[in-house]
C-alpha cells in the first residue's frame, strides 16, 4: 500500500499546450490537497473540454520526482488513459463539460 503523506497536486486545463506541466498554461486551475483526502471540487466551468493532471507528491517538495524519466511518485489522469511511455495525449484525457455536473475518479499509477 502505498503512503498517505504528501500532498496530491492537481492541474484542470483546457489547453493542450499547458498539459500535463500546468506551469505553461496561466489559464489553468491549480489546487492542492492531503494525500488522505477525497473529493476535489472545481465549481462551475466554462463548457469546454478540460484535462486533469494529478500527482502524489510524496516529499512535498512541488514537483514530479523521476528516476530516468519513469515517475518515482504516483501520477494519474482524467479518463484514465493507459499509460505507456510519458504522459497521456490531451485528448485520451480529455473530458466534456457542458453545464451538466461532471465527476471524475482517477486511479493514480505507480512506477517505482
């Protein structure tokens, strides 16, 4: 079983360009939240199609900790694409928001 410390990080974006890495989209939403927690709400959205990005940071120290590119620290997707080598395209991700309530339960995936 994997550990509760840390903090998950989580990035909704609806560009391509700001996924998986947030840092490249000013548009995105950002939140954080206890390894232990639950549900994460964004509140209402634009319509349009999004991509959430998660990741366990274990050691809190704000990013993604690789080994050799593989992901030493979980890492999980809306729609949760299949992951083979790097992330997921946008659009394997993506899902649609049309004013209706959206609920999106990602299994987080561990390398190493």
């Amino acid at each position: 079983m994997r550990s509760t410390k840390g903090i998950i990080r989580i990035c909704l974006t609806t560009n391509p360009a700001g996924f998986p890495d947030c840092s490249k989209d000013k548009s995105a939403i950002t939140r954080s939240a206890p390894a232990n927690g639950g549900a994460v709400q964004f509140g209402d959205l634009p319509r349009g199609a999004y991509v959430v990005a998660v990741i366990h940071d274990e050691n809190g120290n704000s990013k993604l900790d690789t080994f050799a590119g593989i992901p030493k620290e979980g890492v999980g997707f809306s729609r949760n694409p299949r992951l083979m080598f790097g992330p997921p395209s946008f659009a394997s991700a993506s899902f649609a928001v049309d004013g209706a309530p959206v609920t999106q339960v990602i299994r987080m995936k561990y390398f190493l």
